[in-house]
C-alpha cells in the first residue's frame, strides 16, 4: 500500500467539506491515486484529499492557502455543488503505542492509509449529517406555520406546489442518506484491518454518528408525514369545491331548462 507523504509527522489538520450533492468518483479512475475505498489523491504540497460519493471531501495536511487549487481540481467532478459549503475539522495527534479519542481530540498510533481512511469517513459523515440537519430545521421552519394554519383556524394553506417541493425534498434527503452516506455501515478499510475496529467505534461515538443519524431519520419522516397530511387535506379541500361547482352548474342547468319550459308555455 503507498505510503501518505505526510506519515514523518506528529500532528496533521484534516478538514472535511460538503461540496455538493455528489461527486463522480468514476470519472477519477484514470488519475493518481494513492488508495481506493474511499478514495485517496494527493494534494497541496504534502497532504492528501479523501473523497467520499456523497459529495464530501477530507483534506489532510493541506494548508488553508492550498485548499482552493485542491478543491479546484475535483470541482468538474462534483453535481450541484454548494456555494457554502459546511466543514469540520480536527487535529490528528501521534503516538506511537498510543490509540485513542478523547473529547474530540484524536490521538492515532501512526498516520497510514487505513487510519487516515477510518479517520476521514468518520468526519465526513459528520459532516454530512451536519449539512442535512441545516437543512431538515429549514424544513421544519417552513412547515411550522402551515401546520399552526391548520391548528388554529382549521384550514390549509393553498400552495400545494410548495408542500409537494417539501415532499420532494424529504424524499431526496432519504434517498441520499440510505443509498449514499450509509451512516451505520462500516468502512471498507475495516475489512482488512480488524484491529482499527475499536478505534473507528470511538470516533462513531465521540460524533455520535449513529445517533444523529437515527434523529435525523426522525425529523425526516415527520416532516413528510406532516407535508403528506397537509397535501391529502389541500387535496380533500379542491375536490370538495370542485364538487360544489359542479352542483351549482347542474341546478344552473336546471333552472334554464325550467325557464324555457316556462316560456314556452
């Protein structure tokens, strides 16, 4: 396995980024890699980038002048990026002998691919999880004051157009998050290196990955729950005075075929 151009060090930053719905990792197959699943390409002067499919970048020992020309680089390969991307960090420490995790400061054994892999996925999904929780309190807020509608006057709003976005919305977050993140799967590295086992269940707790997740999945299925329930009363509410329009052109329709009658006569 190659070696990280950073591994003679004692301490490293590695910072993760949500740069977008989505990256191409296929499209990558043909460049420089120095590991796959996730995988890993070299970056800065002396660092190296993780890259995850659900749109998350890990860069480890680039320097924050670096940062844009890595980012760059990837950019092409990246669907419906953010503007604003959210990010997390943290401090990689080394100590030989020594592996643990301990109020959000990591402590690692040596700085090698399966342990900078474990380490990334970790953050990553924090990172996403983080981006989806901004965006599921955005939902709540503009769900919020068409449920107090119904609370308190006993009505719907009209715009269906907007609770099916929400719908819509939700549905993509679900689709993101079971299919993509996979927030309770373990990584890949784990596979060929059973030892890291312990060190990748503390870095799950300290981020509370599997936790959050489970919230997040929560908030999910209650804001569509709620978006369905106002959608069906909308719906309910159209049909009803379709109904009405109805009646009122027969008894229209009625009353002209009587005042005809009526005339004739």
């Amino acid at each position: 396995m190659p070696s990280l151009p950073f591994e003679g060090e004692r301490t490293v930053r590695a910072r993760a980024l949500c740069v977008g719905a989505r990256i191409d990792l296929r499209a990558l197959e043909t460049t420089r890699r120095l590991a796959v699943a996730p995988v890993v390409l070299p970056a800065g002067a002396g660092g190296c980038m993780v890259l995850f499919r659900y749109g998350v970048v890990v860069l480890v020992n680039v320097a924050p002048s670096e940062e844009p020309a890595s980012i760059a680089t990837i950019r092409p390969f990246v669907h419906q990026p953010l503007a604003d991307p959210q990010s997390e960090e943290l401090v990689l420490h080394v100590a030989r002998g020594a592996e643990d995790v301990d109020n959000g400061q990591v402590t690692l054994h040596a700085l090698d691919v399966p342990r900078v892999q474990i380490v990334s996925e970790v953050l990553a999904k924090s990172v996403v999880l983080a981006h989806h929780e901004a965006g599921i309190a955005a939902a709540f807020d503009r769900i919020e004051p068409l449920a107090e509608s119904l609370s308190h006057e006993g009505r719907t709003s009209p715009r269906g157009g907007d609770l099916l976005r929400h719908l819509g919305t939700m549905l993509l977050v679900q689709h993101r998050m079971v299919g993509r993140v996979e927030v309770a799967e373990k990584p890949e590295a784990l596979w060929e290196r059973p030892e890291l086992e312990r060190l990748f269940a503390r870095l799950t707790d300290e981020y509370e990955i599997r936790d959050r997740g489970t919230a997040l999945e929560r908030k999910l299925d209650l804001v569509s729950r709620t978006a369905e329930t106002l959608l069906e009363l909308s719906q309910q509410k159209r049909s009803l005075r379709v109904e009405w329009y109805i009646v009122l052109l027969i008894v229209v329709e009625i009353l002209l075929t009587v005042y005809t009658i009526v005339v004739r006569a």
